[in-house]
C-alpha cells in the first residue's frame, strides 16, 4: 500500500476524482481520507461494539481486578512457591490471551484497544512463566535469562501482531528485540565501542522508518518508534563525536519534520521539532556556550514545531471544511439533473 508514500494533498485529489466519476459516494471518500490519514486498518468500517465509556469502564474494572489480584497474592506470594509463581503467570497468560481473543473479534477500535491490552498482560504473563521456569539454572550462564525471555516476548508479540494495526503488540515486539539482541551480545561476549552502538541504533531505527513507509503497520507508531531512536542513537554518538552526532540527528530530525509536514502526521512534526530543539541546544552548549546562544536555539526549535504543528492541523482542517461544503454541493447537482 502507497498510505505514507503517496503525500496527504494527493490523496485528496485522487478521491475528489473517484467521487465526481461516480465511482464512490462522498461519504465513502471521506471514509477512505479518514482511514489513511488514521492508518486504520482494512476492518476499520466495522460498528464500534465497546463505547467510549464502556471502554473507560473495562479499563477501570481490569485495573481494579489487577489491584485485587495483586494484594491478595501478596499475603501468599512467599509461601507458594516457584511452582505456584509459575501456576499464577500461567494463569494469568492463558486468562487475559483467551479474553483478548473474545474482545478483539468482536471488531470496532474499542475492542481492538481492549484486547491489545490484554494480549500485552498475556505477553507479560507468558515471559514471566517462561523465567519461572529457568529458575536459579539461568544465572549460572550469564546472558541467558535475559535471551529467552527476549526471544520468549519477542516470538509471542510477532504472533499476536502480524504486521496489523496492534501498536502495542508492535512495541513488545521491539523490546523483545531488544531483550534478544541484549541477550545474544551478553552471551557471545560481544563489546561493542559506544560509536558502534550508537550507529547500530541509528541504522536499526532507519530501517524501521523506511520499512514504515509501506510494509510495516501499524505505520504510524513503527514511524513514531523510528524517529525516537534514530535520535536516542544520534544523540548516543554525539557524545564521543560531537559533530557528527549533532549533524546525523539534526539531518533526522529535519527530515522527520518535512516528512511529518508532507503526510500531515501532527504526531511526527511535533517529535521531529522536539528532537532538532535538543540537538539545537546541544551544538550551542558546545560550540557557542552563550547563553544568548541557547535562548536563540530555543526559540529556533519551538518555531519549527509550531509552524509545523499549525500547518498540519489547517490542512486537515480546510479537508473537513471542504468535505462539509462538497456535501450539499452534490446534493444540489443532483437535483439539478434530475429536473
């Protein structure tokens, strides 16, 4: 799918052009506008089930049974066991995957959060048993615990996720990586120098980013992910290279936000300006070191973001304006013709 490559202005005029061939109605090309605009997914027409509220009561009602749970447990906790830790995990795994599964075919954004929640709470259940049951063996090889439980998270979220619009399966599936290539470095005994480190970062976080473009979903969050760490690793390397850290994440950051602008994503504009006001700042503090320098830099960044932040939200806006005038406008057209 082309639903970031292709920029926000022409989508709008390839639906305008399906609307006025009679291909879809207005109503569907508004619908078509809100789903690559929201990244949502092919189901995304289904009636939401859960309301607003009745999605803020599920949250509130697993929360206090979470409380619950875990005060109760607590009086018990040390007398049980590993077995009965590993009873408890299993449990709450097996409980909160079957749930999940329930909620989310039910279909509608509400129930799509509901479930990703509680396929995390699985996520996290199945880790802990998985650690439960490598006991005290693990810490007689160094690295080993922290592998398996990372390939352990990891395996289980790319499961649940599947490349769908599940941005918090997403995310476990990134820490899992994470968790494994932590793991696989502890075990191999691999040192890398923070100037490699810093750089694997950058480049992982890279192709993420690209990968977002066209493959990876849910789009947004895979582009939100890349951009956090591609200045989580350029900053990283600013410190033992102070130029070439600050001139990498101030050519990111400046590419997020023009990006961010092209695609109206309101989301990067803001986290792209954010992270050139930082490297802003930062290459003042070290180059200038004026105070009238920083307060320069400050001001240069809160524009970017402002000016960016503003012509994201006045396209989106003048889209709605215009959808409500074409409305009536079509209405009147057809009357027209058919008098």
């Amino acid at each position: 799918m082309e639903r970031w490559t292709t920029p926000a202005e022409q989508w709008r005029a390839n639906v305008q052009r399906w609307v006025d061939a009679g291909i879809v109605t207005q109503a569907q090309g508004d619908e078509i506008l809100s789903m690559q605009r929201g990244d949502a997914p092919v189901d995304s027409s289904a009636p939401d089930v859960l309301s607003r509220s009745q999605e803020l009561l599920s949250y509130c009602a697993l929360l206090v049974l979470a409380l619950s749970a875990i005060l109760f447990l607590s009086h018990y906790w040390a007398s049980i066991g590993r077995s009965g830790h590993l009873s408890v995990a299993l449990l709450v795994a097996a409980d909160a995957l079957i749930v999940g599964s329930t909620v989310v075919a039910l279909g509608g954004g509400g129930a799509r959060r509901l479930g990703g929640l509680l396929w995390l709470i699985a996520t996290l259940g199945v880790a802990t048993s998985v650690s439960d049951v490598m006991g005290t063996g693990a810490q007689h090889h160094h690295g080993l615990g922290p592998l398996v439980v990372g390939v352990t998270v990891l395996l289980t979220s790319v499961f649940l996720w599947r490349n769908q619009n599940r941005p918090l399966q997403f995310l476990s599936a990134v820490t899992g990586f994470i968790l494994t290539l932590s793991g696989i470095a502890t075990v191999g005994r691999v040192h890398a120098t923070p100037t490699q480190l810093a750089l694997f970062v950058w480049l992982c976080a890279l192709v993420v980013g690209l990968a977002s473009l066209r493959m990876i979903r849910p789009a947004l969050t895979a582009l939100v992910v890349a951009e956090v760490g591609c200045c989580v690793g350029a900053l990283s390397l600013s410190f033992p290279h102070h130029l070439g850290g600050i001139a990498l994440g101030i050519m990111t950051t400046v590419l997020a936000v023009a990006l961010g602008v092209v695609l109206e994503r309101p989301l990067v504009v803001a986290i792209g300006g954010l992270g050139f006001f930082m490297f802003d700042i930062r290459a003042f503090s070290i180059y200038l070191r004026s105070s009238n320098a920083a307060l320069g830099a400050g001001v240069l960044g809160l524009i970017i973001v402002c000016v960016g932040l503003w012509h994201a939200a006045h396209t989106v806006a003048l889209e709605r304006r215009g959808a409500r005038i074409r409305v009536p406008t079509t209405v009147d057209n057809e009357l027209l013709v058919s008098s």
